[in-house]
C-alpha cells in the first residue's frame, strides 16, 4: 500500500493532537467496521474555529485525516468547515490507498459532530449540517 509524503508526514508528525478544556464543540464519532474512534475539539469564537485538537484511537490514516482535518478548520468560519469534507481532506494529504478512504470520512463525520455540539448547546441551527451518525459508515458507505 502506498501512502503520499503527506500522509507520511502527518501520521508520523500530528497537528493538533489533545483535547481543548470547555471547547465549544466536542464531537466523537466510530466506525464499527474497523473500531476505530476519533473525538475533535473545536474552540469557537464569534462564528470563527480559534482552535481544533483531536485526539484519535485509530489507523495511522485516521491519525493522518484527523491532523489534516483539524489544520483545515483552524481560522475558517462554520460555513467554511462544512466545506472540510473527506474529499477536501484527501486532496490535502495527496490522496489515499481506496481501503482507506472510510478514514477520511471519520475525520469528516467528526467535525461534524463537534459542530453540531456546538449548535446544541447554543441553540442555534447551522445550515446544512446533519446530525451526527453513531456509525459513520451508515452515512459513507458509497464512499468505500
Ligand atoms: Fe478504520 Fe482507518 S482503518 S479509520
């Protein structure tokens, strides 16, 4: 299997790894398939991503999506991270082997899942965003 240097390179050298105290979203999500578990911390200020960590029990392409997932929020608005889609996190990281795409799709269902935290506890509703799945594969199976 081949994985890009970018891949390489966030897998051996992760962004954003932890956890931010009172995040303003917290979203964990799985996949039942693999066991793999990613959680994804956003800190939110006046609609902008301050900040993103991540902390992930997974592959090192679940590490490698996660780290590239959080580097493309940090400084955008929520609009703005919906369009952080596994695809927009393949593209970053060069690609990635076809039985690794399902990866991706945590990092993607993870922010996801920190956003809608977000809008939960602030009551608020943002446009295009589903609510969370508790296996992600439900929602991406196409996408393997
Ligand atoms: Fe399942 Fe990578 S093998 S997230």
């Amino acid at each position: 299997m081949e994985y890009s240097e970018k891949v390489m390179d966030h897998f051996m050298n992760p962004r954003n790894v932890g956890e931010i105290e009172n995040a303003s979203g917290v979203g964990q999500v799985g996949n039942m398939k693999c066991g793999d578990i990613m959680k994804v911390y956003l800190q939110i200020e006046d609609g902008k991503i301050v900040d993103a960590k991540f902390k992930t029990f997974g592959c090192g392409a679940a590490v490698a999506t996660s780290s590239m997932a959080t580097e493309l929020v940090k400084g955008k608005s929520i609009q703005e991270a919906l369009e952080v889609t596994n695809k927009a996190v393949m593209e970053a990281l060069d690609g990635l082997p076809p039985v690794k795409v399902h990866c991706s799709c945590l990092a993607e269902e993870a922010l996801r899942a920190a956003l809608w935290d977000y809008a939960q506890k602030n009551n608020i509703v943002i446009d295009g965003l589903e609510p969370p799945v508790n296996d992600v594969d439900e929602r991406h199976h196409q996408a393997e």
